[in-house]
C-alpha cells in the first residue's frame, strides 16, 4: 500500500485532472453559445477556444495535476496508481450532475458502485515496492548476462 503522502498526491492529482475538465467543459460551453451554437471548423475555433479563460484554466490545471501524477508515477506501483484514475470518472458523473444538470440514471450509478469496489478491492492488492525479480534481471538472466 503507498504510503499516506503518496495516496494524498494521487487523489489530489486526480481531483485536479476532473476540475480541469470541468473547467474545459465550463468554457467550451460558453465559446459554443458565443458562436451561436456551432463552433464550425476546428481551425477556426481555435482562437476562441484558446482565448476562453475558463478553457485556459482548465488547461493549466490539467497541466498541474499532470506534474503531480509524474510525481505519483515515481513512486507509486502503475498497477496501484492507474486504476486509481477511474475515481475521476465518480468525479465527473457527480459534476455534471450539479455543473451542467446532467441525468444520473440507474446504469452510471451502477458503474459507480462497480467503480468503487474496483478501487477497495485495489486497495486491497498487494502492491511491494519493488517486484523480486526486475525484468531487466529475468532478461539478463535468459540472455546469460548480457543485459545490465
């Protein structure tokens, strides 16, 4: 199990990667209505896109819990962290629910509770810290010791 800091940065970074999306959605509905609805081609909704604070932000905060999940990555088993993402799927359903007056209907809440036994069971796993065997020593071993 990763250590307490280590599960706080994730959720952090994860939380932060849902409100950058929110953030994303927030403003790409507001450049949608300044164009009267249709945003034509990519190319030429660029600029609005790019000049929405709200569009902005997200990005920035996306980029920011992007530094934290590197940080995350350097410690933390992939096989723990990763799966650990779909925590912000709950996040997102959650606020398009009160954001953006999406329906939450009986199927996402089922996927919701399979999401969170997911995530227990997870926590449950076992997760060393470093593996026996690396796979660079089982190649250097099938290899006769070639490999470093």
């Amino acid at each position: 199990m990763p250590a307490p800091v280590e599960l706080l940065v994730l959720f952090i970074a994860i939380s932060m990667g849902a409100v950058g999306q929110i953030a994303m959605k927030t403003g790409m509905n507001a450049v949608r209505a300044k164009s009267g609805g249709d945003l034509g081609p990519i190319i030429k909704a660029l600029p609005r896109m790019f000049t929405n604070p709200a569009v902005l932000g997200g990005i920035s905060i996306y980029v920011l819990s992007t530094v934290l999940w590197l940080w995350v990555l350097s410690r933390v088993p992939l096989s723990f962290a990763y799966p650990c993402i779909s925590i912000s799927y709950i996040i997102i359903i959650v606020a398009g629910k009160f954001v953006f007056r999406e329906r939450i209907d009986g199927w996402k809440i089922a996927a919701i509770v399979l999401i969170l036994i997911g995530v227990i069971a997870l926590g449950f796993s076992e997760t060393p810290a470093e593996a026996d065997e690396s796979v660079t020593d089982v190649i250097s071993g099938l290899l006769g010791g070639g490999v470093t």
